[in-house]
C-alpha cells in the first residue's frame, strides 16, 4: 500500500478553525451530519471523538513522508489519525507532532529538522498533484489499477476492489 496526500481544506490555519467555520453554512444541520459520520465510524470499527475543530494537515503529511523513509510510515498515520479525529489534538503544530512521534521511536531532532526544514514539502507537493490529476476529492479513496472506491468502507467492499483489480486472496 502507498500513501497519498492529499490537500485537504489546506486554507486552514495553523491554529485550526471550528467546523462551523469551516463549513459556513454549507452543511445546514452540523450535529445530524457529525451523527451519522460518529454512526458510520462506529459501524467500521472506527474510533471517532466529538470533535468541533479542524486543523492544517499539511505538516503531517510532510512528517509522514519522512516517517515512511524510517520503516514507519503506517504507525505514523495511524497515530496521527487517532490524534486527529479521536484526541483532537493540533497536528498543524511541530511541538504537538514531535510528541506523537516520540511515542513511535522517532528521533526528535531528526524530526524537528524534518519539519522545520521542510525536507518533505516536494513530496507531498507530488501527492497533491498526482490527486488532482487523479481527480481525488475525498478521503479517504482507495485506488487501485485507475479503479477507486471513496469513503470509509467495510472490508467487504474494499476486498471487492481488489478482486475487481486481480488480487488473488491469501
């Protein structure tokens, strides 16, 4: 599997926006549509806090990237995702990312010097165009062989993509 980032509301702030800004009126019944996502999470094993802020994510990208040339990648994002959308934590800042990592084995300075340095920033710059020319507008989207299925989905559907794609079960 390869990860892919993608340029998700990056007019974000560093220091976040509440949901209702970010949606400025575009979704009319906020709580009713947190609701059904917290539902759909639950359903998928998913775990999910009620948040009401959004934060930048660019810099996790970017540390992301770094992580997956360390070996990894995978419990990078899988930290950075529980920190996200479960302990609402800011991962548009350095100093809230360095903590993350620490728990992962990750040298802080080589992090620090990751983030500061922008070392990955041509990488993920890679990714945001490969998903628009891939014409990627949700996340998260699962592709394989130009086939793509968007969304949180059940194993079954994404086992269905990779039958579709020639994978053969183990």
């Amino acid at each position: 599997m390869k990860w892919t980032a993608f340029p998700l509301h990056p007019e974000t702030p560093e220091e976040g926006l509440s949901l209702a800004q970010l949606f400025g009126g575009r979704i009319r019944d906020l709580d009713a549509a947190q609701k059904r996502l917290k539902q759909v999470a639950q359903d998928l094993g998913l775990p999910l806090s009620d948040r009401s802020m959004t934060y930048n994510s660019r810099l996790a990208q970017e540390l992301g990237k770094w992580a997956e040339t360390q070996g990894k990648g995978d419990a990078f994002h899988e930290a950075v995702f529980r920190a996200y959308f479960v302990d609402c934590i800011n991962i548009g800042k350095i100093d809230e990312l360095v903590k993350l990592t620490k728990s992962l084995g990750l040298p802080e300075q080589e992090v620090r010097f990751a983030l500061e340095q922008r070392t990955y920033k041509e990488a993920v710059d890679a990714d945001w165009a490969r998903s628009r020319e891939k014409g990627v507008s949700v996340v998260p989207t699962f592709m394989m062989d130009d086939r793509a299925v968007e969304g949180a989905q059940s194993y079954e559907v994404l086992e269905r993509l990779f039958i579709s794609c020639g994978v053969k079960k183990r």
